[in-house]
C-alpha cells in the first residue's frame, strides 16, 4: 500500500504543478487580454454609469398620462429619446453659460490691458520689497532651491499624466458610443440579459442575478456620490466667489461642479478657467481665490471624497486613495474616475465566489447572499429567468 502511494505521489505532484501553471497561464491571459480591451471596457462602463443615472427618469416618463398613447412597445424607446435629447440640450445650455462669462472678461482684459499691466508692475515692485525685507538666510535658502528643475518635474509629471489619458482614452467615434450603448441599455435591458444568462450553466445562474444586481447597486451609488460631491463643490465655489465680489459667481460654480465630475484632477482643471476669471478681475482676488481652492481640494480629495465614496461603495476611505492611485498610474484620468466602482465590483465577486465558500465549508462566517435570493424575480428579471430554465430544461 506504501509502495502504491509512493508510486502514485509524482503523479499527483506534476498534476498539482500543471495544475498551478495552468492557473497562471489563463491568468495572465485574462490580465493581457483586460489590458487590450481598456478603452472598450471604459467605454461600456461609463454607458452603464450613464445608464443608471438616467434610468430614474426614463421610468418616470414612462409612467406618466404623455406617453399612454403610444403602445407599449415603443414607449420606453420614445422615453428614452426624450431623456437623452433634454440632457444633451442641457450640456450645451451649460457649455454655453460657463464659456460666455469668460470670453466676456476675456475681452474687457484686452481692452484694459494698460491697467491692468500697471497693477501687476505695482504687485512686483511690492512683491520685491517685502523679498528684501526677508532675514538674509531665508533669502540664501530660497535662492538655493532650484524651482526651474521642480517646475519641469512636475510638468513632465502632468505630462505623462495626460500622455496616459490619451492612450488608455476615448477618441470621439467612442464618445459617441457611450450614448449609443447607454440608449441601447435602457430600452433593451431584458434581451441583454436574457442572452448573458443563457450563456451561464442553470446553477450558476442564482449566483450571476446577485453579482449583477449587487454591481449595479455599486455603480448606481458611485454614480450619486459623484452629483453629490459635484453639487458640494459647486455650492462651495459659489458662496466664495459670491463673497469675494467676483462677476458670473454661478456660471463658475457650474464649471468647478461639471468638472468635478473627474476625481482629483477634475477640480484642478476646472480651477484653470475660475482663476483666469479672478484674475481679469484683479489679482489679490486671483490669490485668494487660489488660497480657497487649494484649502477645498485637499479637505475635497483625501476627506469628503473617499469618505463619501468609500461609505456609498463599501469600500474604506484609503482603499479608496490607493486605487485611485494604481488607476492613474495605468490608466490616467478614466482609470482615476472608473477605478473605485471596479474595485467594489472585485470585492464582491472576491467575497462571493472564495471567501464565503471556505467560510461556509469552515462552518464558520455568514451564509452567502445568494441562498437569500429568492426564485420570484421582479418584473425585470422574470423574463430572464424564466427564459434560462426553459433553455436549460431543453438540454
């Protein structure tokens, strides 16, 4: 018997290593693959951010006395259209509003150049002053630093910030596919998934119903955290500029409130258009305003931001940090602004598919959701359960 099992243990020793690479090589394979279909993976999943943000309101219109006329068929379609048509004439309603104030300073600092040009030699001639007044070894500490070499490392920095953007980002034939498949989304929700959960064997598909309900909850909330932190930044803008004195404080708030919608860098370039703007006005008001947006970036992006996101996810404020960090680093500014939602989307199918069957074959931890998902969907999901037994009944 000894022998036996001594003769058998290389066998099963080389299939336990075959085993391992096996795993590894399909792996990598998967991890090479992602890497390829970034762009059509970032574009699928802002369709279905978008998706989730407009779905309240195509469901509302289909419920109202408007659109009882038409049949049933085509009344989600024609609801869906309505949506997407007021919202691309509210973009370039916004687009309008936060251009035309600038272009309109832009055009009173052109003609009051002169002014303006003796107002900045008179801050320099203060600037150099107060400079001379500083004790000698401060002066010697300053002139010791080499700002021309920091400003080209962090301009290099930007740099290849944006070079990744625009590698792993959407060209415009992409941007037109996110309303396309967002519409397509919408209106054809149940066939979708109907036909993903016919490619699933029938005790899988209890399992796929959670983990797809449990992701869009996911995106749903980050999709509300994000207009929450934007309405926060564009009512923080507002009651400054508002106290500050400056013209068109609204059409600003709606700036920083739009591009806040790019996590950490989109309060930076929203900020551009705002200080230019402070700045035609005058330029002690160009600073503090400066003074007030690097104070509300830094509270916005390591406390509100992953506090309010980590919170609506379920994932923790550093974690949060950390993955907003590894998605800049490959993907730059999409991979910042898809990066905590995938991560919460990992975390479910981490915690559903390892962690809760140890759990339960420990007898120890909760049981798994999926046994509390009951067989009766709703509405929206009979059709495609109901489609997945009669398939799998047919085999």
């Amino acid at each position: 018997m000894s022998l036996e099992a001594k003769r058998v243990r290389p066998d099963t020793w080389l299939a336990a290593v075959w085993s391992l690479l096996l795993r590894i090589a399909l792996i990598v394979a998967l991890g090479y693959a992602l890497y390829r279909l970034r762009i059509i993976i970032v574009v699928v999943l802002l369709a279905v951010m978008v998706t989730f943000t407009t779905a309240p309101a195509v469901d509302w219109l289909c419920r109202t006395p408007a659109l009882r006329f038409l049949p049933r068929s085509s009344r989600r379609s024609t609801a869906a259209l309505l949506v997407f048509l007021a919202l691309g004439f509210a973009l370039g309603a916004l687009g309008v509003l936060m251009f035309q104030p600038l272009a309109s300073e832009l055009s009173s600092f052109t003609k009051n150049w002169q002014a303006h040009r003796v107002q900045l030699e008179h801050w320099t001639e203060q600037f150099q002053a107060r400079y001379g007044q500083l004790p000698p070894e401060v002066r010697e500490w300053v002139e010791a630093q080499d700002f021309k070499s920091i400003a080209s490392r962090a301009l290099e920095q930007v740099q290849a910030f944006l070079h990744r953007t625009l590698e792993s980002g959407m060209l415009l034939v992409e941007l037109v596919l996110i309303p396309v498949l967002s519409f397509s989304f919408l209106t054809e929700s149940r066939p979708i998934k109907r036909e993903f959960l016919l490619c699933l064997p029938r005790y899988r598909v209890r399992d796929a119903l959670y983990v797809l309900r449990q992701s869009g909850t996911i995106i749903q909330s980050y999709a509300v955290g994000q207009l929450i932190l934007a309405m926060i930044a564009g009512v923080t803008v507002w009651l400054m500029l508002t106290a500050m004195g400056i013209r068109y404080a609204m059409a600003m708030a709606i700036v920083a409130a739009v591009t806040r919608a790019i996590p950490v860098v989109g309060p930076l370039l929203g900020g551009i258009p705002i200080l230019i703007l402070c700045a035609l006005q005058g330029w002690d008001k160009a600073l503090v305003a400066l003074i007030g947006f690097t104070v509300m970036h830094l509270i916005e992006s390591k406390v509100v931001m992953p506090r309010l996101i980590g919170y609506r996810i379920k994932l923790h404020p550093a974690v949060v940090i950390i993955v907003l960090l590894i998605g800049a680093e490959f993907f730059g500014m999409w991979g910042m602004f898809l990066a905590a939602p995938i991560a919460a989307i990992v975390k479910v199918l981490f915690q559903h598919f390892y962690v809760w069957p140890h759990r339960r074959g420990s007898g120890i931890g909760p049981p798994p959701p999926p046994a509390s998902v009951s067989t009766k969907e709703p509405e929206l999901e009979r059709p495609a359960v109901a489609g997945v037994r009669g398939h799998s009944g047919a085999h």
